[in-house]
C-alpha cells in the first residue's frame, strides 16, 4: 500500500495531499483541530506539557463532532474512533493521565515531539497502541536523520513528521531544512529497509500550497502547518500576537532561533538540544545585543503581560513564535479556507510544472 493509501485507510475524512495543523500549545484547542478535520485535513489538539485540561479538552471536541454536519460526524459515529491527532511534549506529559485520556476519547492519532532523549516514547507509544487496540496512530516528530532512524527501529511509528529548521516554536538547535532533510530521511530508512514505505509528513516554512508542492516533490506525503494556522478564525490566539503574523515579513530575517523566548517566560524544561524560532522583539534585542540578564529580563516581560495586545511587537516584549513563512501569510482566514486554499493550490503547482 503507498503511503497516500495508508493515510486515506487510517483517516478516511481526509483529502490529498494531506494538511494537519500542528498541535501548538495553547492555540491549537478543539475548534481550530474540528474544523481543519471538517475541511479534509487532520487537526491536532495541543497537549503539550501539562495534560491537566486535556480530558476537557477532548470532551469539547467530542460536542463539537457530534453537531457536526460533515463526514467527521459519521467517522466518529461508525468507529468510536475521535477524527483530531493529540499532540504532547513527552519531556513534560504526564504518562498515566495522558494513557487515560486517550483510552476514553480515542483520538485517530498521538503527535510525540521532544522526549529528553530519542526514542524515549517506547512506553507512550506501546501503552498507545494496547489501550486502543491500536486504532490511535502513532505519529512522532524527528528533527534529524539519525532520529528519524532510531524512532522508526524502535517505536514502529505510523507516520514520520520531518521538521525543517525554518519551523517556528520549538524545534532542534541544529537540524537541515526540509529541502535536505526529507529526501535524505526517506533514503535513509530506504537502505536500512526500516519503514521504507512510511508516510512522512514535511514541517517548516509550509504555509501554502507552493510550499506543499515542494514537499510533495522531495518525497513527503503532505505537510503538518503551524505559522499559518496562527493567522486563522478559530485559532486561540491573542490579538495582538496573531496581527503580528501577517505584519511580519522577510521571515529569514524577521525570525530567530533562541533559548530567550523559554528563558524570560520561565520554561526551562526543554531539553538542551532545543530551541525556538520567534519573531525578533525587545526581549530578544536586550539578551543577545544589550547582554541584560534573565532575571531583568523575565522581570519586564512580566510588566510587559500587562499591557494586553499592545505587549506584541517589535518593540515590545511577548513571545511571537513563528516560521521563515510567516512573510507568505498575509491575512486572517478561516481554518477551512486555508486547507482548501493549499491543496488546490498545491494541485495547480504540480500541475503547471508538468513539461
């Protein structure tokens, strides 16, 4: 079966080339995933790090499917089985609570990113797999070749989520872009004969379907967004972070990788070999280019939290995570409107570039 059948078999709702929204802690809640399903896609509800809300958050979703009018509906009614991903931050996530929640909700798929070590995900993705018989997928995000590897010789994932350097939030201080990293990963596991035929899903710097088109020719089966989904309607999303998506442009320059952004917020949990890519704003200018300190830093972040919208910028202080493609989003469209514009877009792409 090629990978585009294996992700039609396994999310029946879904259309080609596939879109998933990535599962961006604190923005990515049960309408931003519904309705990216309901439009063909695969949502992904953030679990993130602390999975205390998460059962909420899955029963919100459940409400939602039920007074659904599209196919979702009828796949959650036919299977029991939940037509959003779950996305978790294993350096943090709490296994007990997490294997409960997706024994009782049953999402269609799991997202595991950034365990203290590769492949520490063995006892998610087994306990996964035993509590629903094996109808969650098992989808784990990799940053680099050697990862990509290891995870599919020990986890035995369903889905390989490639992520590229230009990727916004949190990522790996050193990894390729998707240009490299995806052909050298399918070939990788194509020599080793581990997980040759393995959908993957390309991450970083994809925010239309020209980007979608790329992915597609250097071998992925569809691409898992971000940075445009923080410019959608049902986004959940300050003001004043989400105006600077369409504002910011030249995304190469506009954006940084950075420990800053974790520091001055107090997350000091990620492994070491992470970061995150940001919009360029006070906080950063101060640490890297003025040498203020964390504690003077964190300190006037937390005034800056006071100011409500008017704290995003470039002259002000809140975190703005975001990709190199935030200078392609331009405005504000609903979740539903963005998975239609990609895979036609995508689709005219290839088509013009046939000779």
């Amino acid at each position: 079966m090629s990978a585009n059948s294996t992700l039609r078999a396994h999310y029946p709702w879904t259309k080609t080339p596939l879109v998933a929204s990535a599962p961006m802690l604190n923005i990515a809640t049960a309408p931003l995933s519904i309705s990216v399903s309901e439009a063909g896609g695969l949502g992904f509800l953030a679990g993130g790090y602390d999975v205390s809300g998460l059962e909420s958050k899955l029963e919100q979703a459940v409400q939602l499917i039920k007074q659904s009018t599209f196919r979702t509906r009828q796949v959650y009614a036919s299977t029991g089985i939940l037509p959003i991903g779950v996305g978790f931050l294993n350096w943090g996530a709490d296994l007990t609570k997490s294997i409960a929640a997706i024994e009782k909700y049953r999402p269609c798929a799991v997202l595991f990113f950034g365990p203290n070590s590769i492949p520490d995900d063995l006892p998610w993705a087994e306990q996964v797999r035993a509590v629903t018989h094996g109808k969650t997928k098992i989808w784990v995000q990799v940053g680099t070749v050697a990862e990509a590897v290891a995870v599919a010789e020990a986890l035995d994932p369903d889905v390989l989520v490639v992520q590229g350097s230009d990727a916004g939030g949190h990522g790996l201080a050193r990894s390729a872009s998707i240009i490299t990293l995806v052909p050298e990963v399918k070939d990788a596991l194509a020599r080793r004969n581990v997980k040759a035929g393995i959908p993957l899903l390309a991450a970083g710097g994809i925010v239309d379907g020209r980007g979608m088109a790329a992915s597609l020719a250097l071998g992925a089966s569809g691409a898992v967004m971000g940075t445009r989904f923080l410019a959608s309607s049902e986004a959940a999303i300050a003001s004043g972070y989400q105006a600077e998506v369409p504002r910011a442009s030249d995304g190469g320059i506009s954006t940084v990788r950075s420990t800053v952004y974790d520091r001055v917020r107090g997350i000091l949990s990620w492994p070491a070999r992470y970061d995150g890519r940001g919009i360029i704003n006070r906080s950063y200018i101060d640490a890297v280019n003025g040498g203020m300190s964390d504690e003077e830093n964190r300190a006037l972040y937390q005034e800056e939290l006071k100011k409500g919208d008017a704290g995003w910028g470039p002259n002000a202080r809140l975190t703005t995570y975001a990709g190199t493609g935030v200078g392609l989003v331009d405005k504000k469209l609903p979740a539903a409107e963005v998975v239609a514009n990609v895979i036609q877009e995508a689709k005219d792409t290839l088509q013009g570039l046939r000779i």
